[in-house]
C-alpha cells in the first residue's frame, strides 16, 4: 500500500502569513498591549506550526497574564547583574519546550542550521541536574548584546539569583532571538556575533551549552566552555516574571 503524503494548504499559509505580518505591525505599535501581543503570538504561531506540522491546537496561545500596566513596567530597564536591561514578552508553546521541540524549532526557523548541527544531546536541567522546561508567556532581555559579560558560570548563576530570574533554556533562546528580529529597532537577532551566551539551563554531556546568533540567523550551539571561563564578550539570559 502507497502512502500519499497530504498536499499543503498554500492559501492557508499565505492568509496565515498575512494575518501574523498584520498583527506584528500592530503590536510593534502598543506593546504594552495584552489584547495586541496575544493576537500577535496567535498569529505567530499559527504560521509556525506549518513547518513544524502540528495542529493549530497544539501551538494554542493561552491568555496573557498581564496587565497592560504590567507590561509597561518590565519594558523599562530592570537590573540585572550591574547593570539595567529592558524585557520583551514572548510565548512558547509547551510542545516547543522540551529537547523534542528543538527540532520543532529547527523546523520553524530552517536560518539557524540547526539540521547541521548536533543538538541532539541537548538536555534541559535546572543547576542539580534535575529535567527542567520553561514555556508559556515569558519576559525576557531585549538588549541585543549579552547582558552580565565577565563572569564565570558560577557568577552568572548567582547574577541570574539575584535578580530573582531563571536562566533560559536553548528553546527560549532560540524563540527569544527570533523575537528580537521581529521587535528590535534594528531588527536584529539577539547577540549578532558580537556577544555569546552561556545558555545554563541547557546540557550537552553534563556542559553547559553556549550560543549566539548571526546576521543571518544561523544559531551557533557549542558546549566546550570551561566553568571558570569568563570573557567581555560572555553573558548570560534570563526569564523573568
């Protein structure tokens, strides 16, 4: 017996990327609007989720839990190590959370290489090594280059414990990132190949991973740093509440 793989729904995808370039245009207008972010996220992954092939309900957005004051607020600079960076919201889909769903990921953004690279072994864990995922509506940093640079691991961590925030995972850096394109002034991906990430919650082999983006979009993904190293060029992310 053939199987026949079901042909794509082209007007679906040019009314979906219709509908997401819309909402964009609007949120970059107010994003301090929950009504405007939720309908841009809506919109956002209901174009994702055709490359990834799931269903709509699958990539469902769920209500914004903020207000538009709140919103307003984590826009502004908050501190974070020395210094202070504003915050961006963002969703991701439970789906696109976990170690499975870097594939998915890599699948909606085809830029970052992510299909030449290993990410494979790619687990996400908390600092005791115990499964962690971060999904839902997150804030995180919108400054393009990496926040808290001249730390080691060990620094970065308790930076990130200061500020009462949750290192990110390679799922979040990966949507953040593509985020930035879209919101930015500039219309950049985080970091850019000017800065690198510690990602601490993501492992390869017990190392914590590290990452940047480029001009272009391709997401760079090592894990050979050292815990003591530490540089002007590496940060740290973070999710905040």
């Amino acid at each position: 017996m053939v199987s026949v793989e079901s042909k794509v729904d082209v007007p679906a995808i040019v009314t979906a990327g219709r509908t997401s370039a819309l909402a964009l245009a609007a949120y970059r207008e107010d994003r301090t609007s929950p009504e405007r972010f939720w309908n841009f996220q809506e919109a956002h992954w209901d174009l994702n989720r055709f490359a990834m092939g799931l269903p709509k309900s699958d990539v469902a957005v769920s209500d914004v839990p903020w207000t538009k004051d709140k919103m307003g607020l984590f826009m502004r600079k908050r501190r974070f190590g020395k210094a202070f960076y504003p915050n961006f919201a963002l969703f991701l889909p439970e789906i696109a959370s976990t170690a499975e769903g870097l594939k998915l990921l890599a699948k909606a953004y085809p830029q970052m290489g992510w299909s030449e690279q290993d990410i494979n072994g790619v687990q996400n864990v908390d600092q005791s090594g115990n499964p962690l995922t971060l999904f839902g509506h997150l804030m995180v940093e919108s400054s393009i280059d990496a926040p808290c640079t001249r730390m080691n691991e060990d620094q970065a961590r308790e930076a990130v414990r200061k500020a009462v925030r949750i290192p990110q995972t390679l799922n979040v850096y990966a949507e953040a990132g593509h985020v930035s394109k879209l919101l930015s002034p500039t219309f950049q991906y985080l970091d850019e190949d000017r800065t690198t990430v510690r990602i601490l919650s993501s492992r390869v082999f017990g190392r914590v991973v590290h990452a940047l983006f480029s001009p272009l979009g391709y997401c760079y993904v090592r894990w050979f740093l050292l815990p003591g190293y530490a540089h002007a060029r590496l940060g740290v992310r973070s999710v905040g509440a």
